[in-house]
C-alpha cells in the first residue's frame, strides 16, 4: 500500500488541514477493500470528502446506507460508453471510466 504513506505525509497532523475531495469506483467483488480505503482516508483526513461511482447496484445500496456520496452509473453512461461497455469485461469498463473521475 505505498500509496497510503505519501497521503498520510500529505495529510499530517503537522500540517494545516484543508478539505481534501477523493473520488473512486468499485464493484461489488471490491466493496471490502473499498470500504477499507474510506475508513483509512477518513482517520489520516477527517475533513475529506470521497465520491464513488458505483458499478452496480450491490454497491450503490451499501454505499448509500453508509452514507457515502455516490455517483450513480446510470448518470454517467452515454449511448458512446454503453456501445463499449456490452464490449469490456467489468474490471474493463472500470478502467474506461477513470477518466470521467478525473474530469478530463
């Protein structure tokens, strides 16, 4: 997990705390290791603010019971990505889809 080190050098309690936003994906067959991954990032930054888009509906419903903000697939699909998505496996279209949580 060496991405976890740089983020809690980047969120050190000797540093001034701003909001910091995270955003993510995962499936139902990544929920544990993504729930894991929100209890980590809300200890190292108690301020932050995470956004998941949800790859089916096993996700959605425990992420929305938690509380967490979500991103519902259905507002994300167009006709484009869902020419491509009867095409990629899940892990896949996952992949595909990052570019829409950087915003590019």
């Amino acid at each position: 997990m060496g991405g976890f080190a740089s983020l809690t050098h980047v969120c050190s309690k000797d540093r001034i705390m701003a909001t910091r936003y995270f955003c993510t994906l995962f499936y139902r067959g990544y929920l544990l290791k993504g729930l894991a991954m929100i209890r980590s990032l809300a200890r190292c930054c108690p301020d932050m603010k995470i956004h998941v888009l949800c790859m089916d509906d096993k996700a959605k419903s425990i992420l929305k019971q938690l509380g967490v903000n979500i991103v519902d697939l259905a507002d994300v699909e167009d006709d484009d990505l869902l020419n491509v998505k009867a095409e990629r496996g899940v892990v896949e279209y996952c992949w595909t889809l990052s570019s829409f949580l950087r915003g590019t």
